[in-house]
C-alpha cells in the first residue's frame, strides 16, 4: 500500500505543478490589460484538467486507503501518469 501511495503521491505533485504553472499562465493574460480574457479552452486546458487529475488521485488514494487495496490507487496512478506526456505536448505547443 505505501509504494501505491507514493507513486499516486509524486504523480499528484506533477499534476499540482501544471495546475499551478496554468494558473500563473493565465494570470499573465489578464495582466496584458485591459479586455484581453483567456478563452474557455486555455482556462480548461491550464487549470481544470490538472486540477481534475491532482482532485481524481486523491480520491483513488483516500478509496484505497480506506478499503486497503492497493490497486484502486495504482491504477489510476498509472493511467493518469501516463497522461502527462501527451498533455505536456499540448502544453507546450508541440514542440
């Protein structure tokens, strides 16, 4: 059950990173000025989905830890953490 908890653990922390990194990218936008307002897809894409992720493994962890069944916390784990490799693609630009 520990190392579940720690590879949901450190993966929640890439996700909390991105949704923090979003959340100051869209800070930026604002401070151009006047009328300038992030659409609804990069406010989606910078702070919903990672937060999504970050809110979805938690919830994996706290449902294992109570039940104490390790999988319920690996699997997601693993799905969401391999996510983060085309979502960073996305983030970034494509490049």
């Amino acid at each position: 059950m520990r190392a579940a908890n720690i590879l949901g653990g450190a993966i929640a922390a890439v996700w909390f990173a991105l949704f923090l990194m979003g959340r100051d990218l869209i800070r930026g936008v604002y401070l151009q000025g006047n009328g300038i307002a992030p659409n609804a897809g990069q406010i989606d894409y910078y702070i919903v989905y990672p937060l999504f992720a970050v809110v979805l493994l938690l919830v994996a962890g706290w449902l294992g830890s109570i039940w104490r069944r390790p999988l319920i916390m690996l699997i997601p784990s693993l799905l969401i953490g391999f996510a983060i490799l085309p979502f960073l693609f996305g983030y970034t630009g494509g490049m």
